[in-house]
C-alpha cells in the first residue's frame, strides 16, 4: 500500500497549525485545567483533516491485534530491550502496520500557568 509523502518540515508545520487552532477555538479548556485527555482529543481532531491517507487516533496501543510497542533505549532491570508498550496520547500513523508511525506525541500539562512577559 502506497504512503503519502510527507516531510518532516510538513509534519512539524502541520502540528503547528493543529496547535494553533486548538489554542484560538479552544482556549477554554487550557485556561480550565481540563484533563489531559480531554485537551489530546480535542488536538487530535484539528490533526486529522491536516493529514490526509493517515489515521489520527488517540491513546491507540493496537498494531493488528498485538499491543503496539516502541522499541526503548534498554533498561536492564526491567529484561532488556524488547520494546515497551505504549498508549500515546495521540498518533498519526497507519492502523495496523507499525512500520508506519509518522508522529507520537507524548503530552504533559503543566500546573502552572505560563507567565505573559510585556
């Protein structure tokens, strides 16, 4: 099956643009401490249309029907380096083929309000 091509360039500017019509339509929900996930989806939906052949899917941990994993520097005490499983926040990828993960974003809020510097 054929992939869109895509740059780096134009992953990162498509996040950006995503971003930006979160913060303008959506500001409610940063300014209200809403849960993470509640912000993630709403992200995810201003992603979608901007990735065209590719799937936009939230806390998403299937590849087929084995648990999608990400190969991890090893971490000796846990048994090596065969991959954890993962539940990103949010992903842009192709369902079902784990070769195909174009972006994985890991989110985190922070408890404190950014500061405005006049």
């Amino acid at each position: 099956m054929a992939f869109p091509d895509i740059t780096a360039a134009q992953v990162r500017s498509c996040l950006e643009q995503g971003i930006r019509a979160l913060v303008l339509n959506d500001v409610y929900l940063l300014e209200n401490d809403l849960h993470e996930r509640t912000i993630t989806h709403k992200l995810a939906e201003y992603l979608q249309p901007l990735f065209p052949g590719w799937n936009v899917d939230c806390e998403y941990n299937r590849d087929g029907h084995e648990p999608k994993r990400v190969r991890l520097r090893p971490i000796p005490e846990q048994g090596g380096d065969e991959g954890s499983n993962v539940f990103p926040d949010i992903i842009v990828h192709r369902r079902g083929d784990n070769d195909h993960n174009l972006l994985i974003i890991e989110a985190k809020k922070s408890r404190h309000p950014a500061r405005s510097h006049r």
